[in-house]
C-alpha cells in the first residue's frame, strides 16, 4: 500500500472532511431558510402595497362617480372634481402596475379594472357632466364592470398572498429535512471513517499482542509482521528492535555461563591434583605416628583433614559444573538395593556412633534391583546421612529405608533433629544455602550435598523431596525407577565407584 | 616383593604415589610419561613389574595408548587405568581394551591398594 497516512494525519483527514461537510450543509441549509424568509417578507408587503393600491382605487372610483352623479339634487355634476378623482384613480393604477410588474395574472387582472374604468368614464361620466343621461342599462353594466374588476383584483391579490405563505412554509419544511438529511450523511461518513480507522489499526496491534505474549513466554525469535497506521507501523518495528536486543542478550547471558561453567570446570579440575598430593602425604604422614611428635603429628592430622575437606568441596563444585554444562553422566545399571544401602551405612556408621545417634537401616524385603549408577546413588546417599548426621543433635535417631512406591523404589532418610520451616524447605536444594546461618558454622559444610543429590537423582529420572515441621524432624525422599530385567544382577567395580563419596 | 610400575605426568603425584606405596611395602618403578613407561617396561625385562598403574591422560604418549601397546604385545601383566573419569563410557571402554580395573581420579587410598592387592594376588579377572 503506497498510501498509508499516519494515525494523525488519518484524524485530521477525518476530522476535516467531518468539518467540511457540516459547514457545508449548515451553510446552505441556513442560506436557503433564510432567502425563503426574506422572499416571504418581500411578497407579503407586496402584496400588502397592491392591496392598498386597490382600495385607493375604490376609493378613488367613489368619488368618480360621486362627481358625476351627485347625490343630492341641488348639487351639480362637477368636471374639475371627476378630472380630480380620476387622476387619483390613475396615479394609484401606476402604483399599482408597480407591485403587479411580475405577476401576469394580477397584471391582467389591473389593466381590465383600467380598461374598465377608462371605458365607463368615456361611455358614462362624460355624458353626465355635460347633461346626457346614457341609457341606464349600459350605464349599470359598465358601472358594475368596474366595480367587478375592482373586487376580482383585490380578491386575487389575497389568494396570491396566502398561497406564497402557503409556499413559504412548505420550502421551509423542505429545506429543513434537506438540512437534516445532509446533517445525518456528514454523521454517517465520520462513523465509516472513524470504523475504517479502527479496522486498519486492529490487525497489527492484534498482531502486537500475540506476538508479545509469545516474547513473554520465552520464545525469543518472536518478530512481528511490521503493517498498519505510521504510529503502528513504529510500534512493530520497536517490538522487533526490542525482541532482537533481547535475543541478543539472552545469547549473550547464555555465551557467559558456558564461559563461567567451563571456568569452574577447568579450575576445579586443575585443583584436584595438587589437593590430592596433600592429601596423599599428609595421609602418609598421619600413617608414620612413631616416628613423629605430638605436634607434627598433629599437624599431619590437620593437614590431611583439611585437604580431606577440599577435596570434597572441589569434587562437588566439579559436580555441579558438569551438571550445568550437560557434562555429569551417569551409569545406570541393574543395582540391587540392598549391597548399597548396607556399603553406605558401614561407611557412615562412626560419624553417627561419634554423635552418640542410633542408626538404623532398613531395606524391604524382596526389593527389586533399581536401575542407577551405584556410585553416584551411593553419594546421594551419603550426601543426605551426612545432613541428618550433622544437624540432628547428640543422641536424636536416624534411619535410611528403601520400601516399593508402585513401578519406584523409595529411599527415605529422616531424622529426628529440629526439622526445617517451610521458608527452610523452599530453599533447602538452592546451592551453597545451609539452614540458619549461626548454627552452619559450627556444622561446616559447603552447603553443595543437597544440591548436587538433586541434579544426581534428576539425572536418574528420579524426584527428590524434604519433608519437615520444626521440632518434629526431617524426612528427604527421593525416588528411582525399578530396573528393566528387574532381577539381581552382581557387578563389583560399580561398587567400587565411590567417586569420593567419602571424603 | 611386589614390584609396581606406576606412570603419571605431575611429578608431585608421582612422588606421593611411590611414597606411599613404597611405605606399604611395595618396589616401585616410576614414570612420567607413555613413552617412558614403555622404556622402563623394556628395561626390566624379565623383572617384569606385578601390577602396573597408568595415568589415562600423558603427553607424548597416554596411558591409553600403552595400555594397547602392552596387550598388543600379548602381555597378561594387569594393568589399572587410573582415570579423570570425565565420560561415563571411558572405564567400560578401557576395559574393552584390556585394563584389569579402572580406579577414578580422585581415588579413596584404601580403594587404590585393594585393587592392587587383589590383582597382584592372581585375581587377574577384574571381577
């Protein structure tokens, strides 16, 4: 479309065609209405002067022919008073041929009275004055004609008048529906107008909204077709700007993670080794008691548990980097539960027996073989007993279960320590977030285990979740899928795989 | 006495791995790389070592690599990869070529002397 005004231009357009319209048809309807009235007026003093002018010829005709034929008998015809009258009568014919110039009828209508009176003047009042008495059968038909004519004008010249007023009312009525009408047709092309507006305004912003709610709900290619008023028109291609800067630094955020995660990755990796050597002599060291002193072998024991400490700190930021980046992978295999929960529960049992805590472990009977990687099932196992082994108080209990939920097989590790509020619980999985601040000191800790048990049992197709009121202790369950074959199937290196678990 | 032939490229791993093990008894042979590995193999002859221990990843010549060259040989002696353990597939791959056990980096010192004892024992099936 070459024409494509803007939204203000389209206003205006309509604004001034509305406006053009109306002034138009007020214009010529108040034009006319008031022509009709000043016609109107000019006919009726016209015809009201003729009228006048028809009585002075009546008038003027008595007293013709009182001059001719005098009432009384000592009284004589007078030719000085019917020359008199009859220049009267004639000055108020001329007058009278004035008002009649452009009425034909009413002209006809003068110059019979005219010819009338002219005639009986000749025929009548003539022979009077000089003593001849016309006969009087002539006298009264020429007599009677004038008087007639006379009537017949004063009587048309009253219909005249009342038909223009008759006309004038009904040009006014005319002329008023006209003005009317044209007032409606003005009305009806601003209301097309203003719709035609609106109509091409509605499918581009139609197209705004949607593609707005799609930009809303994550899909950031969304671009709108770019269409509609000037004013709309802007808008789409600012919806379109908007959405490429978005895009732009949605790769952009997404670029710097991928950095941040390799990051992590590399530097966890490249601490590994040298945290492993400490580690490894220190150990050695702490294995050599004899020939060391209280002190150094103090220093040893230190040593070695603080890398101990790193190390599993490096290994869980490991971990979570791998899990980010898409690079955490797993094994699962046929796993029977049993060997498992057991291998942990020996691995855990002097951090409970150190604490005084009664543990107990408890595996269904005839469970079937759950599909997992043993090793990394074995962390978040560890993971979850370490929790409950360091935030449940001296002498409390805790137990690790494994019972058939349906096609899933549940591990549940609870506690009876303080147990976690619901603000707690939201937040219990969140990375480096460990319950109450002033406590997590003394508990230690990175506040990763949690974190890293919920990517691990994702990862599996499992859910993990916490359970808890405070004061009534906590319960974290999670649950994996029972294995395809289902039966027992013994594979000793995967138990080996601890990965760590137990730094 | 045992006698273990043990490569790895950082020497500060290296030194920590032969001096535990020489403290839990052991004779131990080192290496820094693939290519050195394969010279000290070829250097001991018929004092060939009870168990050798590979780091996957060297230069010049990984533990891979000498891993397939020792089976290709037709030696039986039993090998243990001892691996970064980045992809999930790389131990079930390193048995196929002929690795005894896959111990992962970071390993658990109990973890590593089991399996050396076991294989140094005669238990070369890797079960």
């Amino acid at each position: 479309m070459s024409f494509n005004p803007s939204l203000t231009a389209r206003l205006r357009i309509g604004f001034l065609v509305l406006f053009a319209l109306l002034l138009i048809v007020s214009l010529l309807g108040v034009g006319r209405l008031f022509q009709i009235r000043v016609d109107y007026e000019n006919d009726i003093t016209r015809y009201f002067q003729l009228e006048l002018q028809s009585e002075r010829l009546r008038s003027a005709f008595i007293l013709e022919q009182a001059a001719a034929r005098p009432a009384t008998a000592h009284q004589t015809p007078s030719q000085a008073e019917l020359d008199q009258a009859a220049a009267s009568f004639s000055a108020a014919a001329t007058d009278a041929r004035k008002e009649t110039a452009d009425d034909p009828v009413l002209t006809t209508k003068l110059n019979q009275l005219v010819a009338a009176e002219s005639a009986w003047r000749k025929v009548v009042a003539e022979p009077l004055i000089h003593e001849h008495v016309p006969p009087p059968p002539v006298d009264r038909r020429l007599t009677s004609a004038v008087t007639n004519s006379g009537e017949e004008l004063a009587n048309d010249t009253r219909a005249a008048r009342d038909s223009a007023r008759d006309n004038a009312r009904a040009d006014t009525r005319n002329t008023t529906i006209l003005v009317a009408a044209g007032l409606g047709g003005a009305l009806l092309a601003a209301l097309l107008l203003f719709s035609g507006l609106i109509n091409s305004m509605r499918a581009p912003l139609g197209r705004l909204v949607e593609g707005a709610r799609r930009l809303a709900g994550g899909d950031l290619r969304t671009r709108v077709e770019v269409g509609g008023p000037v004013e709309i028109a802007t808008l789409g291609r600012a919806f379109n700007e908007m959405a490429n800067s978005l895009e732009r630094d949605a790769r952009e955020r997404d670029r710097v993670e991928r950095m941040k995660d390799d990051f992590v990755l590399t530097v966890s990796h490249e601490l590994r080794t040298p945290v492993t050597v400490v580690k490894g002599f220190a150990e050695m060291l702490t294995a050599q008691r004899k020939s060391l002193n209280t002190r150094q072998f103090e220093a040893a024991e230190v040593i070695a548990e603080s890398a101990g400490q790193l190390q599993k700190m490096i290994n869980d930021l490991l971990d979570l980097a791998r899990s980010d980046a898409g690079k955490l992978r797993i094994e699962p295999e046929s796993t029977p539960v049993r060997p498992l929960a057991q291998r942990i529960g020996r691995q855990m049992r002097p951090n409970f027996e150190s604490k005084d805590q009664r543990f107990t472990v408890s595996v269904e009977k005839d469970l079937p073989d759950i599909q997992a990687d043993a090793g990394r099932i074995g962390q978040v196992l560890a993971n979850l007993l370490t929790n409950a082994n360091k935030y449940a108080p001296e002498g409390s209990e805790v137990q690790l279960a494994a019972t058939q939920v349906g096609d899933e097989v549940e591990f549940a590790v609870s506690d009876t320590g303080p147990g976690l509020d619901q603000d707690q619980l939201d937040h219990v999985f969140d990375r480096f977030w460990r319950a109450d601040s002033s406590e997590s000191q003394s508990v230690g800790g990175t506040g990763l285990g949690l974190a890293i048990a919920k990517s691990l049992v994702e990862l599996h197709g499992g859910a993990i979740s916490a359970n808890s009121s405070p004061g009534e202790g906590a319960t974290f369950r999670f649950v994996l899928p029972i294995a395809k074959d289902g039966r027992p199937k013994q594979k000793t290196p995967a138990d080996r795989t601890k990965a760590g678990a137990a730094g | 006495m045992t006698r273990l032939l043990v490569a790895d490229d950082s020497e500060t791993v290296l030194l920590m791995l032969q001096r535990r093990l020489e403290m839990e008894g052991y004779e131990v042979v080192t290496a820094t790389d693939g290519v050195e590995a394969l010279d000290r193999l070829r250097e001991l002859g018929s004092k060939e070592p009870d168990v050798i221990l590979l780091d996957a990843m060297m230069p010049h010549k990984s533990g891979t690599e000498v891993l397939e060259e020792i089976r290709g040989k037709g030696s039986k002696i039993p090998v243990v990869m001892i691996s970064a353990h980045l992809d999930a597939q790389e131990p079930e791959r390193m048995r196929k070529l002929g690795a005894n056990d896959v111990v992962p980096k970071p390993f658990e010192w109990e973890d590593l002397i089991e399996v050396i004892e076991e294989l140094a024992n005669g238990d070369t099936s890797g079960d």
